[in-house]
C-alpha cells in the first residue's frame, strides 16, 4: 500500500506500524512523489493526508480519478472535516488523527475488505 | 375725529386690551411677576378710564383727580422697575431707592395738587427720577437680551422696545414743560410714541401662541434637522449634550439637562454642569413627579423641600423649571428638565413643547442603545470568530506531534511485547523525544500568546546585558547556510527580565533563519540612543509583502507570501515578540522587502525587525515593584 503524508515522523511511524502486521508499504511525502509511486506500482490501498505541499490530497484524488485509477483511499487528517472531505473525493473511509494503533489497523483492513 | 385723537384712542384699546390678558392671566398664576404686570397695566387703564371719565365729564376735575392721573403714570413707571426686577435681578439698594423716589414722588404729586402751583423744581426732579428708572428699566431689558434666545430674547426685545417708547414720551413731555411752544409739534409724537409702546407692550407681555410658535419654530426646526445624525454621534454623553443645548435654545432659557434613568439602581441621574446627584423618585422633585406622573410638569418656583433645590440654584441659579419624561414606549428612559432663574421666562404654552423635545430625545436614545447592541452583538460574535480560529489553527498544530506521540508509543509497546529481548529502538525513543519537545514548544507558545493577551509576560527585572545574550544565542543558531554576526560598539546593559529577552532573541533569529530558506546571513546590531537601547536582527529572505506590513505583529497572523504547509507555525512568534516589548516600555516595528517571485535566492529581498526598548523596563505589576540597580523602585507606567 501506499503512503501520502508530508510529516516525516508520522509517516515513518505509520509506515512501521503497517510493515510491523505484514503489510508492504510505499512511501510518499507529497502528491507528487504519490502520484510517481503509483506509476511505478498500483498499490492496494492508498493512505492520504489531505494537507500537503506541493500538491495537496485534493488534487491527488483528482488526478487519480482523471487517469480513471480505481485504487481504495483512505482519508487520514487532523481536520475536523474528515468525514465531509472523505465523502467529498469519494474515498472509502477516514481516520482522524490523532489516532490509537489499533484503530488505524482497522480503518486500513475495513478499506482493503471494501472492494 | 383728529388723527391725533385716532392714535389716542387706539393707544388706549391697545393697553386696555393688554389689561384684560395680563388681568386673567394673573388670576389663573399669581405669580410675583404676572402680578406686576397686571398691576403696570392697572394702573396703565385706571389712567385711562379716568382720562376718559373727566374728559367726558363723568367726573369733576379736582385737585385729588390731578393727584390721582400723576400718580398713577407715576406707578406705571414704578411698576416697570419692579418687572424689570422680575425678569432680572435688580440690586436690593437701587429698589429700595426707586421705592423712596417712587413714594416722594407721589406724596409730592397730591401735595401740589392741593397746593399749586407745581413748582418746577418738582416736575423736575420727578422727570429726573422717571428718565432715570425708564432709562435703567430699558438698559437692563437689553442686557437680558443678549443673554437669552429664543422666544423669551424676542420678548425681552418688545418690552425693551415698549419701554424705549415710553422713555420718549416723557422726555417728550419733558421738552412741553420746558418749552411750551412746541407742544403742537410734540403731542402727536407723543402719540405714535404711546402706541408703539402698546404694541410692543402687547408682544412683550400679552404674547399670543401664535408669535410664540412662530418664534420657536426655526429652533425647533434646527434642532430637528441634527435630530438624525445625532444617534451617530461618539458616544451617549455626547448625545445628551446636544440634546440639552438644543432644548435649552428651543425654550430660550439658559440651562437644560437631561436626567437618565437608571433601571436597575431604581435613580434618576442628575446633572447640573460637573455635579451629579442620583435622585430615587420622589414628588418633591419636579424630575421625579415627571417620571412618575409620566407627564410634563411645570415648576414656577423650586421650593427649599424639593432635594435639588440647594445644588440647581447654587449652579444654575435656577428658580423656575419644566420637566417632560422621556419615555420611548414602554421603557422609561428619563427626563427632560429645562431651567431658568427668572419665572417669567416659561410659560404654560411651553409645556407642549417640551414633551415634543423630550419625545424626540427618546427616539434618538433609543436608536443609539440599538446601535450600542448591535456593536456589543458584533464585538461577542468577533471575539467568537476568534476562538474559532485560534482552535482551528492550534488544533491542527497540536495534533501533529501527538499523533507521533500516541503511534509511536503503541508501537513501541507492541513491540516490546512480542520480543521482549529486543535491543532498545533508540531511533524510536528519539522520534518520540522530538515529537514530545514540539509540542511542549507548541503548547508553551499558545500559553505565552494568552499571557500576552492578559498582559503578563514581564516577570522579575534585573540587570540583563542585551550584547551577552544576543552573543549567546546567535552562536546557538549559526550555521553555514545562516552565518548569524553581532555588531555592537561595547556592552549593552539594560533592566529587563532576562527569560523573556532571551525568548525575543531566540524567536526573532529563528525567524530569520526560518523565513531564508535558501541560506543567508543573520545579522545583528546593537547600540544606545536617547535612553534606549536599540538592536536590529537583519535577514535576506523571502520579506515580507507590503500588505502584511501592518499585521506581521497580530496574533494568528502569517505572511501571504507564507506556504502554510512549507513554513509551519501558529501565527504566534510576532505576536509574542512584541508582547514582549510592549511590557518592557518598547516598540518593535520592521522593514521589509519582498524578492522577487519564485523559488530562488532573493537577492534584494529581506526583512529587518527593530526594537527599542528602554533602558528601565517599567514593573509588571505594582505589588511586585522590583527594586533597580541604584535601589529605586519602579514606577509603573499606564500602557
């Protein structure tokens, strides 16, 4: 699965606890840097912060959806909108941060059984 | 019949008519005034009717007749004086001696009347005594007329003209006696003279509504005209002001106030010029009966029992007052009183006027508490726009390093369990010892921006030498990509508290570096100047956009030219920076270039914050007065 998150703690930390239950992970810290790693390999599941430089979570879903690839996101941020922002580019779910492990183990399996 | 004898008799009807006016008008008010008016004219028509019962024989000619017709123009003067002491003040000693004349006067009159010939001394001496008192009555009305307005000045104005005609006549009887010959000339000019002063008598003393709200009405209508703007008007005290010149120029009378009324205390608050005085509602004042009748109220004389007697004759010199509540529907909003030291100034007509006046202050009151509620409404709903933000923009912040803080840490402990031999993660541990100092740094930021706000940033003041300090921190923060320099002539002591200088320096030079993404020197200088102390911390980065300029130092505030997302931050670094100053006594300001767009070097571009601060700081808080270094304390100063 893939990654998209501009802090680098967080995205490290995030990235070992998913390796940490067997996943393999890519990882990204802006829309850019995603959008080259999906043409590199087609991830599973795309994690998205939505706040980023460069090009930010909205226009990543947008792309995505121009390119017409149909790859499960979900929707990690601070915001107090993450259900709205989650609806509005159409991903299959969210977690708000911050957030306890196993909650975030759930919202990931939750989106990866919702094909 | 002569046109002489026409004007005569017009003359005559004229006084005959002011009688009657005056007569009722005493009956219905014996006021001290309205009395001597009645009496002035009384004896104005008993002449005339004995004029007319001797000339038509009614009555025989006789020495007492003779005695009677010189005394009674004799009283007409002497009454005038008496008026004017009514419209004025006239000084005890000048009464008493118009009494004495007044009394020789006529006491001469009949005594010559019995005995002829008047001798000319006499008539002399008699004429002298009326000039003088007709001379002093037309004086004194002149002078009361440049002091008052409205419709009380214009009758001012036709008593004086009216007394001026009367003053001719005798000088004009004057010039008969002492040369008889021209009496044709004389007597028909003593006519016209004798029916200008009716007509002026009759507007001055007889004055018909209709003059009267025809001399009120272009006051009215002035004051009506401002009436709109007048809600706008700074503040309610302003408004009360102009309310109260307004209605004092509409009534003529010299003083007007208005008292507000105080719901909660359950008072009327008083005015009278710099004095106040919170009156609880009472009858025996004319303020208290208007509000509690809730009609306008007309107070000839303000009695010792009434409790504003001492205090509005001691600054108005007020004897005489009309009250009108102003009410706007159901609320009780106060009362209008208007004042003045001679009763004759008001009259029962005046009294529909001043309700108009005081229902207008109601509408325009009304209309500023609206908008004052309006503004309170506006005010609550910005400083809840500003919670609004203020979390927003913490939260996002706060909640980046806690995510780390809360992940990591369950990690950390999953792992453990699974292998509990493991090595410890020591790149772990140090994640969360960088996330943990971020937030501590963060939430120590938002709780300095709310100390700023209360205005307790400056603790304990002591010597701090700026050069040290600036020294220190600058060799923390240099690097090869941000070589920071200070430059300074010798050492710059000052008494400050040396945490938070330390914590200005600190945020001022991240700042440069943060905001020179592309490398570049921080410079530093110091130096003394009038008393203060003055450092500079130049940078050449992105700069700062000129509309910016005049909020760089608010909270929340970050440059447009700032990437959220590339430069992080809560808006708070300048905020408290200058917090910081401003309770040391100082100012902080900077000059800023933007570069030139793009991502590159900014050759040209750069910001250079100043802050001066003064040599003493002044102390925090007055309890808590710190002593300096030569053992004085501080004074505090008023920010």
């Amino acid at each position: 699965m893939l990654i998209v998150e501009d802090d680098p703690d967080i995205l490290s930390t995030v990235t070992d606890i998913l390796e940490f239950e067997g996943y393999q992970v890519e990882r990204a810290s802006n829309g850019v840097e995603g959008l080259a790693a999906i043409g590199r390999a087609r991830p599973e599941l795309i994690i998205l912060d939505m706040r980023m430089p460069v090009l930010d979570g909205w226009e990543f879903a947008r792309i995505l959806k121009e390119r017409g690839v149909e790859v499960p996101i979900l929707v990690m941020t601070a915001a107090r909108d993450a259900r709205r922002w989650a609806e509005e580019i159409g991903a299959q779910g969210y977690i708000s941060k911050p957030f306890h492990l196993p909650d975030l183990i759930a919202a990931v399996e939750n989106a990866l059984g919702s094909d | 019949m002569t046109l002489d004898q026409f004007v005569q008799d017009l003359s005559w009807i004229i006084y005959l008519i002011i009688f009657v006016v005056v007569a009722i008008h005493a009956v219905r008010r014996p006021l001290r005034a309205n009395i001597d008016i009645a009496l002035l004219f009384g004896a104005a028509a008993a002449s005339i009717a004995l004029s007319v019962a001797t000339s038509t024989g009614l009555i025989a000619r006789g020495p007492l007749i003779t005695g009677l017709s010189g005394s009674l123009l004799v009283g007409m003067v002497y009454m005038l004086f008496r008026i004017v002491d009514d419209f004025s003040d006239v000084r005890p000693w000048l009464m008493r001696a118009s009494d004495v004349a007044f009394a020789l006067t006529v006491a001469g009159a009949f005594y010559f009347a019995f005995f002829p010939p008047q001798p000319l001394w006499f008539s002399t001496l008699a004429l002298v005594y009326l000039l003088a008192a007709l001379f002093y009555s037309v004086a004194a009305f002149a002078r009361e007329t440049s002091r008052s307005s409205g419709v009380t000045r214009r009758r001012l104005l036709a008593v004086m003209a009216g007394s001026a005609s009367l003053f001719a006549i005798f000088i004009l009887v004057a010039v008969t006696t002492f040369f008889p010959t021209l009496s044709n000339v004389v007597s028909p000019l003593s006519g016209l003279a004798g029916l200008a002063s009716g007509i002026f008598y009759y507007i001055g003393f007889a004055t018909p509504t209709v003059l009267r709200r025809a001399w009120q009405e272009p006051e009215l209508r002035a004051f009506l005209g401002r009436a709109a703007s007048l809600p706008r008007l700074p503040d309610t005290e302003s408004i009360v002001k102009e309310l109260e010149q307004g209605a004092s120029t509409s009534l003529g009378a010299p003083n007007a106030s208005i008292a507000l009324w105080d719901e909660q205390a359950q008072v009327l608050k008083l005015n009278f010029g710099d004095e106040h005085m919170d009156l609880p509602p009472t009858n025996k004042a004319v303020s208290g009966r208007a509000l509690l009748t809730q009609q306008p109220v007309f107070a000839p004389h303000i009695t010792p029992d009434n409790p504003t007697y001492s205090i509005a004759k001691r600054v108005y010199g007020a004897k005489s007052v009309l009250a009108a509540p102003i009410t706007a529907g159901p609320r009780r909003l106060g009362v209008l009183l208007v004042y003045a030291p001679h009763t004759p100034v008001f009259a029962e007509e005046d009294l529909a006027l001043v309700q108009l006046l005081a229902d207008q202050a109601a509408v325009i009151l009304e209309s500023r508490a609206l908008i004052d509620e309006a503004a309170r409404v506006q005010a609550r709903e910005e400083v809840t726009r500003l919670k609004e933000d203020f979390l927003s923009a913490a939260a996002h912040d706060l909640k980046t390093p806690l995510t780390t803080l809360v992940a990591q840490t369950e990690l950390l402990e999953r792992r453990a369990l699974r292998s509990p031999d493991a090595p410890t993660d020591l790149a772990g541990l140090q994640k969360l010892k960088r996330e943990a100092y971020r937030l501590k740094a963060l939430v120590l930021e938002l709780l300095d921006a709310a100390r700023t706000e209360q205005g307790k940033l400056v603790g304990e003041l002591e010597p701090v030498d700026l050069l040290a300090t600036a020294q220190d921190v600058c060799s923390r923060h240099t690097s090869e990509r941000h070589p920071c320099t200070v430059e300074a002539q010798e050492p710059i002591i000052g008494t400050y508290d040396p945490n938070r200088i330390l914590q200005l320096l600190e945020n001022l030079i991240e700042n440069a570096v943060k905001y020179s993404p592309d490398g570049g020197p921080v410079d530093l200088k110091l130096w003394r100047e009038d008393g203060f102390n003055h450092l500079t911390v130049s940078d050449t980065g992105i700069g700062i956009p000129r509309e910016d300029l005049p909020h760089v130092f608010e909270r929340f505030h970050r440059g447009t030219n700032v990437d959220d997302r590339r430069f992080a931050g809560m808006g708070l670094g300048l905020f408290i920076c200058r917090g910081i100053v401003e309770q040391h006594g100082g100012r902080i300001w900077v000059e800023s270039r933007q570069g030139p767009a793009g991502n590159g070097t900014h050759p040209h571009g750069g910001s250079v914050f100043h802050v001066a601060l003064p040599a003493v700081a002044p102390a925090a808080t007055p309890a808590e007065a710190p002593v300096d270094a030569e053992g004085e304390r501080q004074e505090q100063s008023v920010h």
